[in-house]
C-alpha cells in the first residue's frame, strides 16, 4: 500500500467531510439570514470554536487512523498500532484541536472586535473547520504510521 497516497486521500476526505459539517452546524446554530454576529454574548460566535475544534479534531484523528489501520492489516502488514495507541493519540489530538479554538476564541474576545459580519463568519468557520480536519488527519496518521 502506498502510504503517501493514503494519506493524501484522507487528508482531502477529511477536509472535505469538515467543511460540509462545519458549514451545516454553522447554518444550525447561527442561521441563513445575513446579519452581524456578536462574537461574546448573546451570539457567542468565539466560543463556538471550542465545540468545533474539539468534535473536528476528535473526528479527524479516530475515524482516519482506525480505516488505515483496516486497510493495512487486510493487506497483510503486521506491527499495526494497538486500539490504545490510536486512544492515546486521538486524546493528543483532541487537545491541540481544543488549543487551536482556544486560541482563536482569545483572539475573537481579546481583540478589538465585537461582532463580525454573518458571510465572514461563515467564511472563517469553513477555513478553521477544512484546515483543522486537514492538520490533524497528517499529524494524527504520520505520526501513528511513521511515514509521509
């Protein structure tokens, strides 16, 4: 199996898949209208990055990392990482997606802003949500695979 393009596949699924859920969650908690969000009370839009960093990054790093794993042990390679291997690592990768959101909803609140248009809200989510997914599926299977 070529691992390169594995984990080029997964990276381009996993962007894929968490832009579509990031702009779905997004139109669930804040709506379709184009209108100004205010990024503390009462819209929250900063601290919503918590939620996303965390479920994208919990996502991105398990469902990958457990399909390889699959894919590799049916084509016969042997010294496979163990179901805690990957555990221990999903956990790692949960906390620097929560740090990202972290970090990003300091700069929302910190920042001389106090609401942000409704269309670059949408925008930031959908660049945070694609990018999140596309970081922690590389590091999560280069790390646990040992190549790319």
């Amino acid at each position: 199996m070529d691992f390169a393009a594995v984990l080029k596949r997964e990276r381009l699924v996993s962007t894929g898949i968490n832009l579509v859920l990031s702009a779905a969650f997004f139109l669930a908690v804040f709506g379709r209208t184009n209108h100004t969000l205010a990024l503390a009370d009462p819209d929250g839009f900063a601290l919503d990055f918590l939620p996303q960093g965390g479920a994208i990054a919990l996502m991105a790093a398990l469902v990958p990392s457990l399909l390889v794993r699959k894919a590799l042990r049916k084509g016969g390679v042997a010294g496979l990482p163990s179901t805690g291997a990957i555990l221990a690592l999903v956990a790692r990768m949960v906390g620097l997606g929560l740090l990202s959101a972290v970090l990003l909803a300091a700069v929302c609140l910190i920042g001389p802003w106090v609401a942000i248009g409704w269309a670059q809200a949408f925008a930031l989510k959908l660049v945070y949500g694609g990018t999140l997914g596309f970081a922690i599926t590389h590091r999560a299977l280069t790390r646990l695979y040992g190549q790319g």
